[in-house]
C-alpha cells in the first residue's frame, strides 16, 4: 500500500485521528509520518520517541500527584526493587509483584489509559472453560448482592439457584481434570 500524502514510498504507519469532523484514517510512509507528527504536536522539530509518549501518558498531573502522593517513604517492589517512580522514567513494570505493589497507583493510570483496570479479553481454551464459568459466578454474585440490597428476593433467589449450579459445574469441570490428571500421571 502507498503512502497516502506522497503517494510514492511503502506506507508503514496507520494513524487514525477522530475530531470534531469525524474519523480520519491515514497510511503514511516514514517521512510523512514524521512531519505529520511534529505538525500535529505543534510544530515541535525534535521526533518523540516512544519512551517519551510513555512517559507522558504515565506521568501523574501534579495536582493529582500532591493528592496521591504518600505520605512515607516511597514505595519498592519487594520481589525486583523497582521503585514507582522508576516505573514512572521508563514505563515498564519490573515483575508481577509490582503490580500488587502499585496496584493504589496503577488502577487510576490503567483507567485512564484503558478505561478499565479489568482485563475483559479472550479466555484461553485450555482453561477448559472453567475460568469462563468462575467469571459468570462473579458476574452473578454481583448481581445477587444488588438485587438484595434493592430487596428483589425472587430474583435473588434465581440468582443464588444460578451460582450454585454453576460452582457444582465448576467443581465437576475441576474433578474431571484432576481425575485426567492422575490418569496421566500413573501411565507415565
């Protein structure tokens, strides 16, 4: 595909704006991309990097960092020793810990960026559908716990019958693969 500017060169990059005239998509070449890019951020001559996009999105505004600011020390991941702010100069997470560490930090962040801090994607097959059917479970708790609290008893009641059905699926779904498990393990 050509470039939709120069019309000569391979377009490379797909940008798609949405304003106030509605939704604009180009594929522009490297070169192209580039002044469109420093057009776009004001006539800026220096290129930005992706560290430096990231760096802007994960920077707290400093009004809302007084408000979030602790009060002790700083926070440190104790499984790599990342510090939040160390996070906040590169943009990347240091382990799996850090985000339990941050989570007071990163949900806003993760919101803002996202709009959620639930991960709402794909279910893996291989998971059997059991972690498909823990996600209906939580879904109807919620709803349970709703309709008690508006006092819609009957509907509670179907809900309460639906998540217990579903966690006696659940716990067949998991004796089964804990069966096959063992099947496979006194073969070998």
């Amino acid at each position: 595909m050509l470039c939709d500017d120069c019309g000569k060169k391979e377009a490379v990059v797909h940008i798609v704006q949405i304003g106030p005239n509605g939704r604009v998509e180009k594929n522009l070449c490297e070169d192209c991309a580039q002044k469109y890019g420093s057009t776009m951020l004001g006539g800026n001559e220096q290129p930005m990097s992706v560290n430096d996009f990231l760096k802007g999105v994960f920077s707290t505004p400093p009004r809302q960092a007084r408000e979030e600011a602790p009060s002790g020390p700083e926070l440190v991941c104790p499984n790599c020793g990342m510090s939040y702010r160390d996070f906040q100069q590169t943009g990347k997470i240091g382990c799996s810990v850090c985000y339990d560490t941050f989570r007071a930090q990163l949900e806003p962040l993760l919101r803002r960026v996202h709009g959620s801090s639930v991960h709402s994607g794909k279910i893996p097959h291989r998971t059997g559908g059991r972690l498909e059917t823990k996600h209906e479970i939580a879904v109807l708790r919620a709803a349970l716990k709703e309709a008690v609290a508006k006092e819609a008893y009957e509907q509670a009641a179907e809900y309460r019958d639906q998540i217990r059905a579903l966690e006696h699926k659940l716990a067949h779904q998991e004796g089964a693969e804990a069966q096959e498990g063992e099947e496979r393990h006194a073969a070998e």
